[in-house]
C-alpha cells in the first residue's frame, strides 16, 4: 500500500505544478492593479478591515460594515473573510497585489483540490484523467477571473477549498465505511469545516446537502430503481442515519444563519432584480429559466463577461413569443438529455449534482440583490468542469479514430480559454478598463453607465461624467443615484437651481436616502435657503444617525448663519464620530483660530495629528498658532513639515515667509516668497511683503 502510494506521489506533484503555473500564466501578469468595484466599499472604506472597529464589531456586522440587523444592511454575513483582509491590512497596509496575490494562491490550492476530490470518489486510472482534466479546465476558466482578481472574491475562494476539503474528508473517511469511533472524529473535523464555510461565504450551508448527495449516488440503489422507474429506496442503516444527522447540521446551520441577522429579510431595489420583483408568476418562471441558461451559457462560451448585470441588462421574458424563449427550450432539452444519459451514470450524477447543489443559494428559492453574478458560478464550475472532462472521456472511447483531432481541438480551446483569462484579468486590473469593458456585453446596463461616469468625476473630466449620468438616466429614468450625483455636479459648476431640481427629484424617487438629502441641504445652503437647508439635514441624520459628513455641512451651514457656537458644536460631533474627518478638523481649528484661542488651537492640533498624522492642512494650522505665540523655532519646523506633505501648494511657503519676516531673516524670508510667487503669481500679499523686504 505505502510503495503504491510513494509510485502515484510524484505523478500527483507533477499535476499540482502544472496547474499552478497554469493558473500563474493566466492571472500572474495582471496582479499589480487597483482595487476596483466592490473592493472600494468592501476593504478599502470598511472599518472592520482597516482596524477602525473592533474584534467583537466584525462580528456584528455585514460584509460592506454595516450592523447585520439594519434594515438597510444587504445581510451578507461573512467575518472570517473580513479578518482575512484586517489581517493582511495589519501586517503590510492596503496592498492590492498582496491581497490579490493570496487570492491567486487560494484558486491554486483549489484547482488542485478537486484531483483528490475525484480521486477519493472514483479510483481508476481512467478517473484520475478525468478529474485532472476538470481541475486543468478549472484552473483556466474565465468565468472565474471575478473571484480571483476582485480582492472581494475571496469568500467565493475561501468556501470552496472548504467545500473541497470537507468533502475529501466526508467521502474518504465516512462515505464509504461503516459508522465506528474513528468516523465519529472525521464527522467532527467535517463539521467544523462546514461551520467555519458558512463564516467565509453562506453558500457554505451547501456543503451539507452535497454531502447528502453523495450519500445518496453511492450508497443507496437510485440508479438502479430510476433505471427500473421504481420509487422505493433501500437506505442501509448507517447511511440513514448520516444523512438524517446531515439533514439536522443544515437546518442548524439555516436557523443559525437567520438568527444572526435577526430573522430579517435583506430589502432590495427592484432594479437591482427585477425577476425576484415580478408579481407575474409567469414572467417570474420565464425569466428565472431564461437567466439558468445564460448562466450555463456563461460557463459552458464565457465571451460575455461583465462586472454588473443589473439595471436593464436582462428584460423580463414577459410572453412566450419572446425570442428568448429558444434559448430555454434549448436549455431545457439540454438539461434533459443530461438527467437522462446521468442516471445511468454514478460520475455524472455527482458532476451534475456539483453544479445544481453550490448554485441553490443563487437559484432564485431565496431573494437575491443581483441578477446574474459570475463570482457565484465559482464552485458550480467545477461541476460544469467535471461533465466536459467526462464527455471528452466517451468521445475518446466511442470514436477512436479521431482522438488526435480531439486532441489538438482540447489544446487550442485551452490556449482559448487563457488567453480570455488572461485578457479579463487584465480588465479587472483598473475599474476604467473594468466599467468599460462591460458597455460590449450590457450596453443597456445603466449601471455601467453610472459607474463610468462616478470615475470620470473622480478624475475631474466632467464632460465624460455628464455624458454617462445623462445616459444612465436615459437607460433608467428612476435611478437615483445617477440622478444625485449629476445634481453634484451640477452644484459644482455653479447651477444651483438645476442642482436643486435633481436632488429633489433623487429624494421624491428614494426618500430613504441620506446622502441626496445631505447633498440637497448643501445646495439649498448655496442658495441662502438657510431653514430648507437645515430640514434637508435633519432628514439625512433621520435616515442615517450616525453620519459625520452631515454632521460637518450642518456645522458649515451655522457659521454662514453667524451661530458659530452651533457649528463648534456640530463638527466636534463629526469628529467624534470620525476622528479622521480631515475637513472636520481643519474648519474646528480654523474658527478656535480665528477666536483668538491659541492654546486650545495647539491642543486640538496635536489631538488631531493623533487621528491623521500627516494632515499638512493641521500642521499648517498649528505651525500658524506657534508662530502667534512667539515659538519661531517650533513654527518654522511644523511650516517645513506642511511644505514637505504638500510641496505645491503657494499659501505654506507665504506664511513661511511670513514667519521668516517676522523673525527678522529677511534672506529666508524673500526665498520663501519667491517660492510662493512660483507656484502661484497671482498671490498680491506676498508681492506686497516683498516690495516691503526690498525696501529695507
């Protein structure tokens, strides 16, 4: 048995390198990109990741941060995915290519998993072929380059090689043995793999029932009675005992998982999935079958590949003379063909039952805030995987003669598949090249439109924003928050009226929605709508206690009102609330400044270099107070410290210069003038104070 073993160890390294430098090829080039899409909320705003909150907190929140049991919160439940993140944050800082690196390695580890998770089903040498040819086409695939270079796919890539490893564990200690002590540890080593799935991703819940189904294809005769079109069962003992203890660990598991977010059901727009939305049973139906054949489709030829399907992406199939009722009946016949040639087939069962089972949880049973996702075809692939590498098996038996031309048709699908892989893992390396990518498969997506548009605002090309804000709105009148954000930038151009307009209309469409609101009450500020303003932002504080950027437009409303000891009031309770809330921080010690409180400047200041050490607008400000108390020396050193943050900006190096005047270096002081005068000619102080130097 042992020199068996040591004769197939090497041949399984050799497998295990070959897929990880196939997987290397496909994704190694395209690991040095940003975080893009949901990695912006996910990892690089969250708290929970950044260390901001607590241990205890992660716990009590949801993937993006927020408490499980808000209404508001989407109730993806997944901590020990979010202290992976904290973990590496810790150690090494916000590292995209360390984060995206590690998710490389965990797609490695499980393309390499399913060789001896095929291994411990089906022994031959016949199946080792099979289940590395799964695993190569896994390794490969490019419907997996979401999960694997979206750092937030990592859940997808944490819960399958729990679903792998549990699942070697269940078939190769448990399944094929009869119930004794040494089960009794495997099926707690199970267990706990199960539970811990469940706190990465929640389609964990499935490794259960998967469990349940390889009980029933291996040890039970439902071949045979479904071949003879009998009904009945034969459950040895053993086997009815493990599947009935597997059918309680998952309702556990449910009824755990529900308490967590506190039996609440999560609340979604109905453009986020309009066939969970439907009223129409019909349409419903239809539509649901229609988006199981895409979904295949997408496995089976990923050319169409998008980071978002929502919002106009898929209509609703709403009559049986739509075209894309073809595509079902094909699908449909497709599916049956499969049952009918499965039941005759153990191997075949178990692929079929890998792609049915993992994809429950995005099926429609439950309601979901997405359409299609690619991310959540992840582990349903392999399934996918595990049919093709069969199907090649029987074409290679049934006809002999053209096994060279199979051949050669598997090589180039292959060097087809990672050049798509390696092509998408580039897209996934920027979100420009990502939004963009996806107007070829979703031209009608208004969230792609959105998205592209949300960037071009970021990078300050706000023709492009207009254009893609309009476009989006076109595409779906009623979105709101394309609608809020072009009255944003309508505000900052200065068409307050215009501004004004969308934002109401944005709040009319979603009156829960604290940011339009606060965006609202600036404008109405703007335009000396002092009391509309203030309603506006106790209408965003109604919807969202907690939110300190409101709290800071309060505090700037008050001082244009002339109530500074109100605006005092409300930006301290910004900071507290977010003791990284620069502009918070830089208004407080500018009106303590502006107060004649010197000393409170000077402490405030250090307090808040605390929170934001190197926030040169502080350093300014507390460089300005030492200065007012005659600490030159100290003042001088704070300005240097200002400049070096931010070399080019002209108003440091022109209080620099001021000090320098004061302080009777008259050298120091004409250089630091020029300096200013360089970066902005237009500064008639400085040309002022130094005419006066020139005189001296």
């Amino acid at each position: 048995m042992s020199s068996r073993n040591n004769q197939k160890f090497p041949k399984i390294v050799i497998k295990f390198i070959f897929l990880a430098l196939a997987s290397i090829i496909c994704y190694g080039g395209h690991l040095d990109g940003d975080y893009v899409f949901d990695d912006t909320v996910a990892i690089v705003k969250n708290a929970d990741v950044t260390g901001r909150s607590s241990l205890t907190e992660v716990f009590q929140h949801d993937f993006w941060g927020f408490n499980i049991t808000d209404s508001s919160s989407h109730k993806s439940y997944r901590p020990l995915t979010i202290l992976t993140f904290r973990l590496e944050h810790s150690l090494y800082g916000l590292d995209a290519f360390r984060m995206k690196s590690v998710n490389l390695g965990l797609h490695i580890l499980v393309s390499c998993l399913i060789v001896p998770f095929w291994g411990c089903i089906f022994s031959s040498k016949e199946d080792d072929l099979v289940g590395f040819g799964a695993a190569l086409m896994f390794a490969i695939h490019p419907v997996h380059t979401e999960a694997v270079s979206g750092v937030v796919g990592r859940a997808e890539l944490l819960v399958a090689s729990l679903f792998l490893t549990s699942l070697i564990i269940y078939t190769s200690q448990i399944v094929r043995k009869p119930l004794g002590i040494g089960s009794v540890g495997s099926f707690l080593v199970f267990f706990t793999l199960a539970i811990l799935a469940v706190f990465f991703k929640e389609n964990g819940i499935t490794i259960s029932l998967m469990a349940i189904a390889l009980e029933v294809i291996l040890n039970t005769n439902l071949i045979q009675k479904m071949l003879n079109r009998k009904f009945s069962l034969k459950f040895p003992k053993e086997v009815a005992f493990r599947i009935i203890a597997l059918m309680i660990f998952c309702g556990i598991l449910v009824i755990l998982r529900l308490w967590i977010m506190d039996f609440q059901s999560p609340t979604f727009k109905v453009m986020d999935n309009p066939v969970a939305a439907s009223e129409s049973l019909i349409i419903k139906c239809l539509s649901q079958l229609y988006l199981y054949a895409l979904n295949y489709w997408i496995m089976l030829c990923p050319d169409w590949l998008s980071f978002d399907w929502a919002l106009g992406s898929i209509r609703l199939v709403e009559s049986l003379d739509d075209i894309r009722c073809l595509p079902i009946v094909i699908f449909l016949v497709f599916l049956g063909g499969l049952l009918w040639t499965s039941v005759k087939s153990q191997e075949q069962l178990v692929a079929l039952s890998l792609i049915v089972i993992p994809f429950l949880p995005a099926s429609g049973i439950i309601k979901l805030g997405f359409v299609i996702a690619e991310r959540i075809l992840y582990i349903s692939s392999i399934g996918h995987c595990f049919l093709i590498s069969l199907s090649v098996q029987k074409l290679y038996r049934i006809f002999p003669k053209f096994r060279k031309l199979f051949f050669v048709v598997l090589i180039l699908c292959g060097f087809i598949f990672v050049a798509r892989t390696r092509m998408r893992a580039h897209e996934w390396t920027s979100e420009d090249l990502l939004f963009t990518s996806a107007l070829r498969v979703c031209p009608n997506n208004a969230k792609v439109h959105y998205n592209i548009a949300r960037l071009a605002t970021d990078v300050g090309d706000r023709g492009k924003a207009f254009k893609f804000y309009h476009q989006a709105i076109d595409l779906f009148p009623e979105y709101e928050s394309a609608i809020m954000n072009l009255g944003n930038l309508y505000r900052e151009i200065g068409e307050f009226q215009t501004a004004e307009k969308l934002l109401l209309r944005s709040v009319e469409l979603l009156e829960e929605f604290p940011a339009a609101w606060m965006n609202l009450g600036i404008v109405q500020a703007a335009l000396k709508k002092y009391d509309k303003s203030l309603e506006s932002y106790e209408k965003a504080l109604k919807y969202r206690k907690n939110y300190p950027t409101c709290l800071y437009n309060m505090g700037n409303l008050f001082i244009e009102m002339k109530k500074t000891s109100m605006a005092h009031q409300f930006w301290s309770e910004a900071i507290s609330l977010n003791p990284r809330h620069a502009k918070a921080w830089a208004n407080l010690l500018a009106l303590l400044d502006n107060e004649g409180k010197i000393d409170e400047v000077v402490r405030m200041s250090a307090l808040a270099l605390h929170h934001i050490p190197n926030d040169p607008a502080i350093f300014f400000t507390r460089a300005n107070a030492f200065g007012k108390m005659g600490d030159f020396a100290e003042s001088e050193r704070l300005f240097l410290k200002a400049i070096e943050l931010k070399p080019n900006y002209a108003m440091y190096y022109a209080n620099l210069g001021v000090l320098y005047h004061r302080w009777q270096k008259p050298s120091k002081a004409t250089e630091f003038y020029q300096k200013a005068l360089k970066l902005d000619p237009n500064l008639r102080s400085v040309r002022e104070n130094l005419s006066k130097l020139n005189k001296l």
